[in-house]
C-alpha cells in the first residue's frame, strides 16, 4: 500500500468573539483573585487588631448602647449607696422615661430596692416603706417648657445631698433651693423626722 502525500493539520483558531470572551472570563478570574485577597487581608488584620486589645466589657458596650450620661447616673448611685438600699425614683414617664422606669434601673441597681414616687409628692409612706435614698432627677428629656423636669418636688428632711459632681450639702432637701439647678444626685434621708 502507498501511502498517499501527508495530511496538512488543520489550524484551531478562535472567532474574535471566541476571544474576546475568553479575555473576559480571565480578567473576572484576576480580579475575584485580588478581591478575595482583600478580604483575606482585612479579615487577618481585625483578628490581630482585636487579639492585641482588649474586647470592650459588657459594661463598656453597654454605657455605648444607653449613653454614658445615663451609665455614670447609674455608677454614681451604687458607689453612694448600700447594696441593700431602698431608694425612691421619680415616676414613671416623661422627663425620666429610664430612672423612673424601676424595672429598666432595677438592671443597672441590683440588688437595691427601687420604689416609684409621685411627681409632687412621695405618693408612698417614706417611714413605713423604710425609703433611705430619694434620687434628684433633672430627667432625661426635656418638654418643650421644662415645667416637669426637676424631681423632687417636695421638702424631704435630709442627712445629705450628694450631687453627681461631688457636691456635698448638709441641708434638707426644698424644692425652692434645688430644683432648677438641672443637676442629678442623691439624697440620704434623716429617717428620725420623717
């Protein structure tokens, strides 16, 4: 058998649109690739961040969530009272929708005892209830007019009055005297003239 002149192979060669799609294909794969290094690089670089710091405490996350005005109200009123304190609030509402609200500072307070007082007068039995601590709340809103900010409103005989900034008063407690300062505290009552 002859074998006849060899077979020429036939060339492969792509359409334009053949390469076009095949450039295209590799530039998406070149930029996935960065991209996802990216992430990889900003990933390793948080979990460093946060293996050389310390993770915020619950209390700091916490101060963030509900405002460090409020926090600092809160940490002032357990560093000036026994654990086992019995304190009166404002009521519950507007202009102290979180201090008057016992459920939500019973949270930040325990194991204090928290009671609800009326806003132009105590509305419970100081004596009977045992009530050592009264709060002096500006609140944390305020109404267009400010006539409802400021609590108490009535006389409280007192031991002292301590204010947020360190202000000590030796004094009762009159509304004429403290109300309108816009300044939050705590007062220790005189339980013997209640």
């Amino acid at each position: 058998m002859s074998k006849g002149p060899p077979r020429q192979k036939k060339e492969k060669r792509f359409s334009p649109g053949q390469l076009l799609m095949g450039l295209a294909l590799l530039g998406l794969l070149v930029w996935n690739t960065i991209f996802a290094s990216n992430l990889i690089k900003e990933g390793l670089a948080v979990i460093k961040f946060r293996l050389e710091k310390k993770w915020p405490t619950s209390h700091a996350r916490l101060c963030y969530q509900i405002g460090y005005s409020l926090c600092a109200y809160y940490d002032f009123i357990k560093n000036h009272t026994p654990k086992d304190a019995k304190i009166l609030v404002p009521p519950q509402g507007y202009p102290w929708p979180a201090t008057g609200n016992i459920a939500y500072s019973r949270y930040f307070l325990y194991p204090r005892y928290l009671f609800n007082g009326g806003e132009k007068e105590a509305k419970i039995d100081l004596k009977k209830r045992e009530i050592e601590y009264v709060l002096i709340d500006w609140g944390e809103t305020n109404y267009e007019y400010g006539f409802t900010n400021g609590w108490p409103k009535f006389f409280l005989p007192a031991k002292k009055i301590i204010f947020e900034d360190g202000t000590v008063i030796q004094d009762d407690y009159e509304p004429a005297k403290f109300l309108n300062l816009e300044k939050r505290g705590i007062i220790e009552l005189d339980r013997e003239r209640l």
